[in-house]
C-alpha cells in the first residue's frame, strides 16, 4: 500500500477522564479505540503506531517524530 494511499488520524474524542476514545481519520470515517488498534497493526494508518503498556494492554501513540503538534493528545476534538 502506497504511503499517500494510507489514512492519517486528524481529530480525537476524550472521554470525561481525557482518556482518548475514538478517532476521526482523514477520510471523514470515526473508528473507536479498538477499530483505531486494529487499523495501526494493519497497516491501514500512518503516523501511528500501536505498544504494549506496563499494565499488557496495547495503546495507540502518534510516530515520534519531533513535532508535538501531531501528537494524539493535541490533535483537534471532535463530537
């Protein structure tokens, strides 16, 4: 899959912890967390990558790539 045909995350909804909870891709689609986990290992998402926490559960982190404005937690939110 050629990387400009990928989907890249482009808003994020939190719930009332700030806890992200779904994502908004760039084609206008709304995946929850796991549809979100799903699509990274798949390799359907670029600019994300999936890693196992301390606790064994696997979470969602943007690439590190420096800049700051990218990361999940300061993407734009979304109803």
């Amino acid at each position: 899959m050629a990387l400009n045909s990928r989907e890249t995350i482009i808003a994020v909804r939190k719930n009332g912890d700030g806890d992200l909870e779904a994502f908004k891709t760039s084609s206008g689609r709304v995946l929850d967390y796991q549809q979100a986990l799903q699509e990274v290992n798949a390799g359907a998402i670029a600019g994300v990558n999936a890693f196992k926490g301390k606790d064994g559960e696997m979470y969602l982190r943007g690439d590190a790539d420096g800049d700051p404005t990218n990361n999940l937690d300061n993407l734009p939110n979304f109803d």
